[in-house]
C-alpha cells in the first residue's frame, strides 16, 4: 500500500511539474512602462525609429517570443543582455523583430509609370549626352526585395535586348537581416504576384514547387542586396544615384531624423535625379536639396 501511494504521489508531482513548465512557457511577459522607454530608447539611438506609447503592445508581442527562447524572465533583462552583447546580434534582432516589412511587386504603380514615361527618358538623354551609359538605382528599406527586383522587370521591359549595353547597378539595403535572405534568395509564394499579368510572370519567373515562384537569375544580376543602417553618418557608396526609393521608411522618424536623412540622401543623387517617398511622406521643399514634382516625387535640385 505505502509503495502503492508512494508511486501515486510521485505521478502527481511528475505532472504539476510539467503543468508548472507548461503555464511558464505560455506565460505572457507584459512590459513594464520603465522598461518600454528604455527600449524605446536604445531603438531611437541607434536606427532613429520612434516608437510612441501607441507602440507599446506591438513590442511586448513581438518580443514575447524572443524572451522565452532566450530565457529571459523580464523586458530589463532582455534589455541588460543587448547591451552586454559585444556581437550585436542581440541588438539586430531586436530591430529585426520591431520592423514591419509589408511589400509586393510594382507597389505604387504611378511610380513605375514615372520612370517608364519620364526619369529612365531624361537618365538615357544624359547617358547619350556624356557618352557614360550607366544607371544607379537605390531602394533604402527594401525589404524583402520585391521593390528592387519591380525596377529590374522594368528596366528588362525599357531597354529590351540594348540593356546589355549599359552598366546598371541596383542596390537594395535594410536594417533587418531577416528580409534581406529573402530578398537575396529571391523565392516568393505565389500570393505576392497576384497582380502581376501572366507575361510577366512567364517571363521573369520560374516555378518553385506548389506554392512558390523564382525570380530568374537574368533579374537577379542586376540587383546587390546589403545591410544598411540608415542612420549612419555617411553611406559606403563611390558614385550617386540617378533615383532613390525611400518609400515608407520616414513615417517611423521624427521631423529631425526626417530633415537629416533626406538631406544625406540628397547627397548622394546625382542633380535631376529622383526621390521617391511613400504616400503619406511628405518633404518640408525649403530645407532640403529635392523640389516637389508631383505626389511622392521629388527631384534633386
């Protein structure tokens, strides 16, 4: 009897502990508001996002995840542990999992009609005019690759068989070290070519199992995808470009990180050349190197 009871307590032990292990892995770490602003904080000086209290809720979900696979019991110690870590990748996690990388292929087609009907005109007019045929082109905040490789199609459908006859360089960069394989790989599922027509896809695409589509390597050796802190006080670039693409990148800034970025972007375009922002961006014209165009087009001055 006694060994009888003695198995039977022992099982019951067994499971609260496995109840207990169960209730702490599902266990939903809130932040505290000290906490809150010191991430915030380390996010603002080092990638110049600002995060408001409306933020709030999106980084304990976000981060929920991380602090239970690292162990992490707390937001401070999480905190403590990014700013012990001489690697930094800690650090770049953190901005990995914060950013929001919502994107598909030719997004804001005006944009792409611009070009077509009148920046690739005025770029090829000044390549024939200083007998220097090239083409530089920069996608700030690529993510995960969809934007840069829409420029490509474009330029393919633009110059057709003469391409071979410029030097063109795309560039797509961006903080998050998760979305840049997926630009790199250039893999997609087929959701994020529904508006595509087929002639594009039979042409710039090949089939990767069910549900997933390629971009074919013609494309891919046009683009070059890095790292790129925005932030930086100056950008790794030899030459400067003839149109950038910043779109929905400054709605995460404030007017004073806004103001010096637009102006560095500014030098590094070449004059004539093109910025594109997103929609709800908009320049202040007075204090900057770029002059108003039309909705979210803007041209170096």
């Amino acid at each position: 009897m006694r060994v009888l009871l003695y198995f039977r307590k022992k099982e019951i032990n067994r499971k609260n502990d496995m109840y207990t292990n169960y209730e702490q892995m599902n266990t939903f770490i809130k932040i505290k508001e000290r906490e809150f602003q010191l991430i915030s904080k380390l996010v603002y000086s080092n990638f110049g996002i600002n995060l408001t209290d409306k933020k709030k809720a999106l980084i304990e979900g976000r981060l929920n995840k991380v602090l239970k696979n690292y162990g992490y019991k707390s937001f401070q110690d999480y905190y403590n542990a990014i700013l012990e870590d001489k690697t930094g990748e800690l650090l770049t996690l953190l901005i990995d999992k914060l950013s929001t990388n919502h994107t598909f292929f030719f997004r804001e087609r005006e944009h792409y009609d611009f070009m077509w009907n009148t920046a690739l005109k005025e770029i090829v007019n000044r390549g024939l005019e200083t007998n220097k045929k090239e083409i530089r082109i920069w996608s700030a905040g690529c993510s995960t690759g969809e934007e840069l490789y829409s420029v490509a199609i474009l330029l393919f459908e633009y110059f057709g068989e003469d391409i071979v006859n410029w030097d063109i360089g795309l560039l797509g960069t961006d903080i998050s070290i998760s979305v840049l394989r997926t630009a790199i790989e250039g893999s997609y599922d087929t959701e994020s070519i529904k508006g595509l027509s087929k002639y594009y896809i039979n042409k710039y695409f090949t089939k990767k199992g069910d549900n997933h589509i390629q971009i074919k390597d013609d494309i891919k050796k046009l683009v070059l995808f890095k790292s790129l802190n925005l932030m930086q006080n100056y950008f790794p670039f030899r030459g400067k470009f003839d149109i950038i693409f910043c779109r929905n990148v400054m709605i995460y800034f404030d007017t004073d990180i806004q103001y010096k970025l637009v102006n560095k972007l500014g030098d590094y375009t070449k004059k004539g050349a093109y910025l594109f922002t997103g929609h709800s961006e908009s320049l202040n014209k007075k204090n900057t190197q770029f002059f108003y165009v039309k909705p979210a087009i803007y041209s170096k001055i």
